[in-house]
C-alpha cells in the first residue's frame, strides 16, 4: 500500500487542510451505529485534492435514531448537502445474528418488517426535515451462518433474511422514481471486492468497536466519494486514450498490423478487456478520443479493420493520430468537442507522457497507468470519477450525439458560408414545460453546464422538482435536433414571476455541444413572447461571471437587453431578433 | 530498527521523533487518543509484519512497552 493512501496519511493531512476561497463548497454529515473514526479526515482532505472544501459534522456514536427523529438535532442545524449512514448487519440485528437459527419460523416475517419500518420511518423524517440527499449503506450479508450448511435448506435463513431487508432498501428507497434523495450504498460490493477478512478485524472490533478496519477506511470513504463527485457535479466526461500499449499491445509503427496484440493471446486478452470497459462507460455517456503519436494510416487501419478491436472509429468523438505534442492535441480536442479540460481523464502508459500532461494540464486527470497492462480494467473499474447518481436518456445516447457532432462539422467545413451551414442543419427545437421525465436531465444540466450558463446555479432534482410545481416559477428545457440526428434536452431556463410587471431569469443555460447555432436565441425569444402574453413589461436577470462562463457574457446585450445596475433589463414593448433557420415546436 | 520504531510513532501522532522517548505515554503526549493508538498499532504490525494478541495491546501504556513487545515477538530494536 502507497504510505500517501493509508489512514495515518489522510488524519496527518486533515489537519494543515485550510478553506480556499473559490473552491467548491460541500457540507458533510456521518451518521453510523459503529465507530467511525477516520472516516471524515480522509473524506476532507480526498474533497480538497478535488478541489471542494468539504465542512463535515459527526454525530456522536451511535446516536443516528435520534439525530434523525429530532427536529432540533444537531445534523438538520448543519444543514448538510450529503448525509451518508452507515448501517452495519451486527447492529441492526443484535443478538439474532448469532442466534437467528431459534427464532420461531411464525415470529421471523415479522422482525423483519419491524426492522424494515425502522428504517423506511428514519428515511421519511429525513426527507421531511432536510433538503440533503441520504446515502444509506445496505446491511452486509455474513459470511457466516448460525445454521450451518443448512442455511440453504431453511426459508429465511440468516443470510436469506439480510437480503431481503436490502432488497426492500433497494426497491422502497433507492429505486423509487419520484425519490431524487435517498440512495443505498451496496456495501456487499465493498465486501466482495476487497474481501470481510481483510475489511473486518476482530481485534480492531473488540478494542473500539471498528467495524471497518483501520486499513480499509481510506477505501471505503473512497467508495463513498463517487457520490460526491455526483452531488458536487465535478464528474469526468471525456476519456482521452493513447493507441500503442494503452488500447493494444506493442508498437503498431514497429510491430505491424498483424504483430500487435489484440485479443488471441495473455497480453491481448487484458487489452481487449479494457476496451470492453471503455465501451461500456461509452454506452453509459462518456465520451472518448484519441490522443497518440503515430502515422495516422497505420493506427487508423488497425481501429477500423482489426478483427479482435472492440472500439470503432465511430465510438470516438475526436481523433488526434499525429506527431504534434500531446498537451496540444489535448488541447484541440478540448476545443473541438467543447468539453474542459478539467472534465477530461488521460490514459496513457508512458510514464513520461503522463508527467508531461499533469505538470502541463494539471486541470486534466492523468492516470497512473502501470507498465503491467494487465491491470488496466480493475484500475479503470474503480474509478469513481465517472459516477453520476441516475444515468438519464441524454447520457446513453451521448455517443450518438456526438458522432453527429463530428458530421457537423464535416459539413460546416465544406459549407463556407455559416449562414448557409445553419439552414442545411435544417433545426428544430422542441420547448417543453419541465416533466417527470427531464426533471433528473434538468438538474444534470445546471450541475454540468459552465460555459453557456447566465448564473451557474446548481439544483439538485428535487429542487427543480419544487420549482416546477411552484406557481411563482416557469421551468422549461428544450430539446434539439437536426438533420445529423437528435441532441437530447440540451437547454433550460428557469424564470421567477417576481410581480406583475416583472420576470426574473434565474438560470438560462446551454449544452456547449449546441451554443452558438441560434438555439440561445429562440430560448430567449420564447421568455419574452411568454411574457408579452401574461402582460409582463420587463423581463431582467444577471449574468453572473465565473472562471468558465465568458461564451456567455455580452448575450443579454446582443439581444439587447440593457444594463441597469446589476441587472439586464429587456422591455417587453421592444422587437427582439430571432433566427430564422430554426423552426420551433412548443409543447407547454 | 529503534529508528523506524520512532519514524512511524511520529508520524502517526504527527510530532518531531526527538520529543518521543520510551516514556512517551497518553499522559505526557497530547496526540496519543484512543483511536490514533488503534492506527498505530496496525502501523508497526504492517511495518514489521507481525500480529500482536489482543491481551498484549491492551498492556501497552507507554512506547517503552512497544520496544518490549517487538523484541517479544522477534523483531530486533
């Protein structure tokens, strides 16, 4: 184990952590029925490696009912923006987990009913008294059983017992549509993976009641962390590859078409898996490119005639084979595909690439990918970086979208008049009143858009939820597509009917994939049309700068909107410019 | 073998090795909690690969007993 991923590291660092002023902010509570020790230094300092400054409150152990149940209790002061509780099987079944094998058969439905409504009732006061989201971890199915190899024999045994209070867990609170709050956390992965022998150590267990060990806490706050990276927005959205080792054994300018190895043998073998995992993360909607030093007709050929390759010319949105610098070509694909650079995460073997692009790029996740390609697929399967806390439609349909994005711009290469590109595009774009169904896409879109974005506020789904229902706001998003095919819901705006005479914009936002074609127009067009017809005079809102937002800077004026204070201002009696390219369908 | 003894004390409880002595106990060293001697123990088992009895934790007042229990079990301080 590296000396900088062990438990003394991270209580050592928490310490000289010290608030930035521009990093994200993130406040966290803990809540468990066993010591947890550890858990939020090595939450904070991981929250300030990613740039958030993470503010943590620890309920006292074993105090998680009251915390809960009380109204006044400390955790719903602290006002948390994640609450993570940690359930252990121990705890929540007492004497019966050693002895569940004398339980009457006619008594057991009914303990696991009551332990099952504990938990629902601790999940329905939360979400009453907290706007946080609950990240419950379901209980550990033992490893052993008081009935012996018999248990598979008897209805209910221990183990059976365990999963079905979990699968309640799942369906009742995490599976629920209409819950955008509560999560479970499957703790029997955690198990499965590093093993209840390693995880869980009786003397650790007996001296403090640790029921994770000291070894496996940085590993476990580690798997808590995708849920942060979700809830904070901060997910990668583009993997960036290199060809030779990373995506194929050896040297395809050296070894030759027929020498590399993919598939057919050990090394091959490891390789093949690895794309099955990229291709997985792709169909799941992150985005892939290629950024590798070659001649493009050897590496190319290789991508689209190998017979054991699984990734296709078409599942990369950009491809750079060339012999210009990789931080360039990072660059331009950066550029090109509208994605930051501190959405991005390169994989490549050489390790003086790699130190290259991270002291170069430090914006850009550089993995620390070993010269043993064998392990590429487990180092690429725990990463949490890529987590989101609902896949949505847009995001299985992102590498469609972008090959159409890629064909865009084959056009717009060949069409020199701009004008002329954007009639061929042949556009429509759909304007909805929000709905259960892109209500989760509504929220995924304040949280990830930065460039095309009027105020950069964040909402959570259930917050875009209340709006939605709220008479005093309008929430609509639009959805675009044209003739290269359908680009999903890429655009809301939410407006606060301040009064009779006026509307406040509190968020108008764009998909970077989409700015710039008059879509930002029509959007504006339709507020103000909206307007006119409930007699409203002037429609104002800010533009709030940050360090990712100047696309969007001078658009209230060139719609001519006007300064007033802090505010852009637009009377309603005035004729806005709208493009004609694009035609509208409205469905209010 | 002393060195590393007091390499990982210090840097567990985060304080400079010239302030720990094999007098060093919960009473004289402020950073010497509960749990941080729990981290220490797992510490030195990993750093010289052995595995202490739980009776054996539990005699370990002072960082003197640490040295005593190493050589115990065959570690040379």
């Amino acid at each position: 184990m590296k000396n900088e991923e062990n438990l003394a590291y991270f209580l050592n660092e928490a310490k000289t952590i010290k608030p930035r002023e521009l990093g994200k902010k993130l406040r966290v509570a803990f809540l468990a029925s066993s010591t947890i020790n550890g858990f939020e230094e090595t939450m904070r300092v991981k929250c300030f490696q990613k740039g958030i400054d993470c503010v943590t409150y620890v309920a006292d152990y074993n105090q998680y009912n009251q915390e809960i149940l009380n109204q006044d209790s400390g955790l719903y002061q602290f006002k948390p923006d994640i609450t993570f509780l940690i359930l252990d099987t121990r705890h929540i079944l007492g004497e019966h987990f050693f002895s569940w094998h004398i339980v009457p058969h006619e008594e057991k439905p009914k303990f696991v009913e009551t332990k099952i409504g504990e938990i629902k009732k601790l999940c329905n006061t939360f979400e009453e008294n907290s706007k946080s989201k609950l990240v419950i971890t379901s209980l550990q199915i033992p490893s052993y059983s008081s009935y012996g190899i018999s248990e598979q024999r008897e209805m209910r045994g221990l183990k059976e017992m365990v999963s079905e209070i979990n699968n309640e867990l799942f369906d009742n609170c995490g599976r629920l549509y209409t819950n955008h709050q509560i999560f479970i956390y499957d703790f029997n992965e955690f198990i499965s993976r590093f093993g209840e022998k390693n995880i869980f150590n009786y003397k650790q267990f007996f001296s403090g009641d640790i029921k994770i060990s000291i070894e496996y806490i940085p590993k476990f706050v580690n798997e808590l962390m995708g849920y942060v990276y979700a809830i904070s927005g901060i997910t990668k959205k583009c993997i960036v590859v290199d060809l030779d080792n990373t995506l194929w054994g050896g040297v395809i300018g050296e070894d030759g078409f027929d020498n590399i190895k993919v598939g057919d043998n050990p090394i091959g073998h490891s390789f093949v898996e690895f794309q099955k995992r990229l291709l997985a993360l792709n169909q799941r909607g992150i985005i892939l490119a290629i950024n590798s030093k070659n001649n493009f007709d050897d590496a190319i050929e290789v991508i689209q005639k190998h017979p054991n390759m699984i990734l296709r010319e078409d599942d990369f949105a950009c491809v750079k084979i060339n012999w210009d610098d990789k931080v360039l070509n990072l660059q331009k694909i950066s550029q090109e595909l509208n994605i930051g650079l501190d959405s991005m995460v390169f994989f490549d073997d050489d390790p003086i690439n790699q130190e290259y692009v991270r002291e170069s790029l430090p914006e850009v996740l550089v993995v620390d990918l070993p010269k043993d390609s064998s392990q590429y697929a487990q180092i690429i399967t725990e990463m949490k970086e890529f987590d989101i806390l609902k896949i949505t439609e847009e995001d299985t349909k992102r590498g469609a979208m972008y090959l159409g994005q890629k064909k865009r711009k084959e056009l717009e290469g060949k069409v020199t008049d701009f004008n002329e590109f954007l009639k061929q595009m042949n556009i429509v774009v759909n304007v909805e009143k929000a709905n259960s169904f892109s209500i989760p896409r509504i929220s995924q879109l304040t949280l990830k858009t930065n460039q095309f974005n009027l105020t950069t506020k964040r909402y959570q789904e259930e917050e875009v939820s209340k709006f939605s229902s709220s008479d005093n706001k309008i929430v609509e998003c639009v959805q675009v597509s044209d003739k290269f095919g359908d680009n999903g819901i890429t655009g809301t705006y939410i407006i606060e009917k301040k009064n009779d005479e006026e509307w406040i914009i509190d968020t108008f936002l764009l998909s970077c994939r989409i700015m710039g074609r008059g879509v930002e127009e029509i959007m504006m067009n339709q507020i103000i049309e909206k307007a006119r017809l409930s007699k409203i005079k002037r429609v104002k809102g800010k533009f709030i700068p940050t360090t990712k937002n100047k696309p969007a800077e001078n658009f209230y004026e060139q719609l001519g909107f006007e300064k007033e204070n802090e505010f852009w201002v637009f009377n309603t009696d005035n004729i806005m410019n709208k493009p004609e390219h694009i035609k509208v369908k409205k469905n209010e | 073998m002393s060195e590393k003894l007091y390499q990982i004390i210090s840097k567990v409880f985060n304080v400079d090795s010239s302030k720990i002595s094999d007098d060093t106990s919960p009473e004289n060293l402020e950073q010497w909690d509960s749990f941080n001697f729990y981290v220490l123990l797992d510490e030195i088992e990993n750093e010289f690969n052995i595995k202490f009895n739980l009776d054996e934790t539990l005699d370990i007042k002072k960082i003197g007993d640490f040295k005593i229990l190493l050589e115990k079990n065959g570690v040379k301080i």
